[in-house]
C-alpha cells in the first residue's frame, strides 16, 4: 500500500521500531458504562501546567466520548497485563468484563495493578490525519511499584533498568 510512491507499510513498520509504553485510557461513557481503549501514543507535553497526550483513531467508538472538559484516565499497564492491553483492543461491548478497576477522584475508571495511573481533563482535541490528539491537564496521579509494560516491532516487552552510571570525582566515587 502506497501513498505517492511513499510506502505506507514501511513506515508502519518504522513506526514500529520505536519502543513505547503500553496504556489503557478510561472514561465513563453514556450511562455511567466505562469505556477504555489500548493506547501506546501517550506521551507528556508539558511541565507547567502537567499536560499529556494520547492519539486515539477517529474509527474508535470511544470517540464519541470526547469532549472538551471530559475527565478521562491513562492506566500505564504493568509488564504483567498483557491480557489487558489485548482485551482493551477488541470487542468493545467486553472490555471491562472481568477487569478490576475502581472510580477515581474524578469518576474515571483506573484499572487494579497498575504502576502510574493519572486522571486528567481533556482541554483541547486537534484532528490530524486519521487521529485525534487529545490534550488533557493532569489532575491526579497514583503510583505503585512495578515495571511497565512496553511494546517494540510488534511484540510486548519488559523494561530493565541498568545500575546508574558511578562517576569519578576527586578521587571519590559518586553515584547519580
């Protein structure tokens, strides 16, 4: 599949290369029913004020959620909830079937185990190809222990952190 002579599966695949995080993003919907989606574009933006990110297809029924001033949470998965991430990317109507979770602060769903899990507003919402960026200030965070999931060329993954760096100064060992 190419656009232009540019080869869209390439790209993809380029994309792909790029190891991410694994979230899920909650919101109650219509009804009070929760709603989530999987989610590996998350990212911060900004400091002041906390600002994050996550890019959600224009395809996805959570869409119909969005909206300016909707609360909404991103659940970074644990290295262990493999099962969740795929559950939160099929049918909609099972998603939370079986899934622990609980209100947050703001009502929003935050998934059981987790290691960070942050309740945000959406304040602003951009189109940009087949995608919604959706901007929201962070409102709450919760962290736990534990690794995060992660997601690289198609396959999940386990972070590993390395002992940080031991630097030599006047002939004293310092750490980091």
């Amino acid at each position: 599949m190419s656009q232009n002579g540019f080869d869209l599966k390439d790209f993809r695949r380029a994309c792909g290369r790029f190891p991410t995080g694994v979230t899920v993003t909650t919101m109650m919907g219509a009804g009070g029913q929760p709603c989530g989606i999987t989610v590996s574009s998350f990212t911060s933006v900004s400091l002041s004020p906390p600002l994050v990110l996550v890019c959600i297809d224009h395809r996805s029924p959570i869409t119909q959620c969005l909206e300016i001033g909707q609360h909404f949470g991103i659940n970074v998965l644990s290295d262990r909830q493999e099962e969740i991430s795929s559950r939160f990317s099929r049918k909609w109507e099972e998603r939370f079937v079986d899934v622990k979770w609980r209100p947050g602060t703001t009502g929003v769903p935050l998934l059981a185990d987790v290691p960070v899990a942050l309740e945000c507003v959406i304040t602003q919402m951009v189109s940009a190809g087949d995608h919604w960026i959706v901007i929201g200030r962070a409102l709450h965070t919760m962290i736990n222990e534990g690794p995060p999931l992660a997601y690289f060329d198609s396959a999940y993954g386990k972070v590993t952190r390395r002992p940080p760096p031991v630097l030599e100064q006047a002939g004293t060992a310092l750490a980091r």
